[in-house]
C-alpha cells in the first residue's frame, strides 16, 4: 500500500483540495441532488472555496487531509471541541482510494487529536450505507433523524473517547 500522510490542510493545498471536495460532494452523495450540492458549494453560509480559505487561515476547523504522493485523497473536516464534544461534518475518501484504511486513518487523527484537546466524545452523521463501517471503528448508532437537513434521513453515530472531565471544557 502506497504511503499515507495524513496533515492539517494548509492554504496552499485549497486549490486541489476544493476542486476534490466540489467533486466529491457532487459524485459521493447520491442523497443529494443537484439543487442541493449546488447550495451546499455555492451558499455562502455553507462550504464554498472562500469560506474554506478562512476556515484555514482562521483555524476554525479541524481540517485535515489524507495525502499520497504529495496529492490529496481524503479529507476530514470537524467542529473543534466545544463543551467536551466534537462533530465531524465531512469525511470523505477518493472512491479510487477506498478500502485501503485511508478513512479510518483520518478518523484516528481526529480521534487523536481531540483527545489531546480534553473532548471525551466524537459524533458524527452518516446515510445508511457507511453505519456498519463507523460501528467497526467503535462508534455507536445512536439514531436516526428523519427528514433532516434537506429532508434527508440521517443517522447519528458517536464514540466516547474518554471520560468526561469538566476542566477540559468548562474553560
């Protein structure tokens, strides 16, 4: 298996990075139509190159991608911690890339860091198709909400990391 690097995004990976992400997001989420990718890339309260660009710049996610060969081909993009909680809104893996552990790289990194970060619990949300796969990796399926955002059905899954302790959040 070919070298896996997993590193924060920087701003000089925003320009590969959102050509992926935009194609990702049209061709991996067959839930969303094209009304709906085209808010989700083009709203400017949503996930267009300009709000990644200050994302980065401000570090106002934890955004990191998954790098061979110097090229990007996965990407994780989650909240940072707030009261001991963190949500992970995109992770997202080139389907040529997949089934090499690449995901669950990004996962571990992000498990990793929150750790260090005093947050005791990770959640995330996931279509039916990718439940099984998040519960391998020790998450747990704790619901499904109907009709959510863009009347999707969506299943919340979490993971406890470690025990709550208040002085890691009541900061």
């Amino acid at each position: 298996m070919e070298d896996v690097k997993i590193r924060k995004i920087k701003l000089e990976d925003l320009d590969d990075f959102y050509t992926l992400f935009s194609n990702w997001v049209r061709t991996q989420f067959p839930e969303y139509d094209e009304k709906m990718v085209n808010y989700l890339l083009a709203n400017k309260n949503a996930y267009t190159k300009e709000n990644y660009r200050e994302k980065i710049k401000k570090q106002t996610r934890f955004l990191i991608g998954a790098f061979v060969n110097n090229k990007i081909t996965g990407m994780l993009d989650a909240a940072p911690p707030n009261t001991g909680l963190s949500f992970c809104s995109w992770l997202i893996v080139d389907p040529d890339m997949q089934k090499r552990g690449i995901g669950k790289k990004l996962l571990k990194e992000w498990e990793e860091e929150m750790k260090k970060q005093g947050v005791h619990a990770l959640y995330l949300v996931s279509d039916d198709r990718n439940i099984t796969y998040y519960e391998k990796l020790g998450f747990t399926h704790i619901g499904k909400f109907k009709k959510a955002w863009f009347g999707v059905d969506t299943n919340y899954l979490s993971k406890q990391i470690q025990e709550p302790r208040g002085e890691n959040y009541l900061k």
